[in-house]
C-alpha cells in the first residue's frame, strides 16, 4: 500500500512496481495494482476517510508512508502509522531537489510514527528504489 499526500509520486512509484511504463496521472479511487495499493492523496486530507484506509491495509504486506522532500505539506495525523498491523516504512520523494527540507520530511516521519530507516529515493535518476526494494523483500 502506497499513501501519501497529492502529488508526492504515489502513482509514479506504483508504476514502477507494477512495470508500467506511462505517465502517471490523478487517482481518484483506490488503485490496485499487480504489486501495489495506490490510495490517493484526498483519502489522507479527508480524516473521515482514514478508516478506509486503515481497512484497505489489510490487503497489504507493507505500506509505504510518502513525504515529498520538495514540498513541506503536513498530510498525516500523529501516530497514524500505529494504526497499521504490518510494517510501515517511511520514503522521502524528490530526494535531493530540496535537501534542505530532508529534516523536516524525518521530524514528519517520526512524528507519524514510522520509524528508521527512512528510504530516499528519486524516481527521476532511480536513486534509493533498490535499497527500498530490499527493504520490502
């Protein structure tokens, strides 16, 4: 399961999961994919909605909580990643567009409630996708 705010690469890293070789475009529902859950950004900005995606994780093996290093939005509710029975792992997106927020992206994490190691990665140079691949097996 793949959450996230709007906008973060949700749907760019499900893609690449699933090899599926498009453009990404807006998700208006949940998405599932060959390896992936694709929830989209609204299902967190909406609080009523997070009991469906609480419900929806227990399809999942893992979820990965996004946080776009470019884009300081807080999107997720303390403590949120305790909700979940199966491992949560944190990834920062756009990793080095704006480093300077990288320690923003880990004090959202842990104020989440995910903890370390948190995974960079940049789907445009495929930086940090192997480490996270492994991270998943």
């Amino acid at each position: 399961m793949i959450i996230g705010a709007g906008g973060s690469g949700k749907t760019s890293l499900a893609n690449v999961f699933n090899d599926i070789d498009e453009p990404a475009r807006r998700t208006q529902n949940m998405v599932y994919g060959k390896r992936t859950l694709d929830v989209p950004g609204v299902y967190l900005e909406s609080p009523w909605m997070h009991k469906h995606i609480i419900a929806a994780a227990q399809d999942a093996s893992h979820v990965l909580m996004l946080v776009d290093q470019s884009s300081c939005r807080e999107s997720y509710p303390p403590g949120f990643a305790k909700a979940f029975r199966v491992p949560v792992i944190g990834v920062i997106t756009r990793s080095g567009e704006k480093p300077e927020n990288d320690g923003w992206c880990i004090r959202q994490l842990k104020k989440t409630g995910v903890t370390e190691p948190y995974h960079h990665i940049n789907l445009g140079d495929q930086t940090g996708l192997s480490d996270l691949v492994e991270a998943i097996k």
